[in-house]
C-alpha cells in the first residue's frame, strides 16, 4: 500500500505549498503541530504505528481512497485515537522543534528504508 500513501503524502506537501496546510493539520488532527517538517515526521510515526498494528485497515482504506489526501488525513486521525495517543505532539518521538536536531538523519533513514 506504498504508492497510495506516496501520492496522499505529495498531495499533503502540494496542499502546504498552495496555503491550505491550516486544513491539512486539522484533517490529519494534528493542528498543535506548529512546525511543518515536524508534522510530516509525525505523520510518519504514526503511519509505522499503523503498518504495524493496523496494516489491513490503513492499506485497505488506502487502496480504495478516491481522494487520497482526505483518505489518509482520515486513516491517520483513526490510527491517532486507536493508538491511545491522540495528541500529535506525543507522537514527536524525536523530542525536539527544531528541525535541525541530530535524531532527524536517523529517523529519515528509518522512513527511507521504510519507502
């Protein structure tokens, strides 16, 4: 279920370039995430948490998305409360708000390896 997922997640950066990334932040539930690049690490956690606890359901939601920006903002909103970690800000694994902490080289690595 990559290349579903690539395609919301370009629509997402696309939707930030246009000046939408107010909406986007609230459609993903993560509108306290005051740093762009940290939203999308976060959406990244989170979607890991998903291929590993929720792999049918965000795949199968994704595979059948005909909006696949809105179908993901969702599937993320849903994997958020079913972690039991609703608040994006929880999910910043790496601690920090600055995007140029040392822990970003390596959880790029982990995202990259993950496609």
């Amino acid at each position: 279920c990559a290349a579903p997922i690539h395609t919301a997640i370009e629509e997402t950066e696309s939707a930030f370039v246009t000046g939408e990334k107010e909406y986007v932040k609230e459609a993903y539930g993560c509108p306290n995430v005051i740093d762009d690049r940290q939203f999308f690490y976060v959406i990244a956690q989170v979607t890991t948490f998903g291929l590993g606890s929720y792999r049918s359901q965000l795949c199968d939601a994704m595979k059948n998305a005909t909006d696949a920006m809105d179908t993901y903002a969702k599937a993320i909103s849903d994997l958020l409360i079913l972690s039991g970690v609703p608040d994006c800000n929880d999910w910043n694994i790496a601690g920090d708000t600055d995007p140029s902490d040392s822990f970003r080289p390596t959880y790029y690595l982990y995202c990259a390896y993950l496609g």
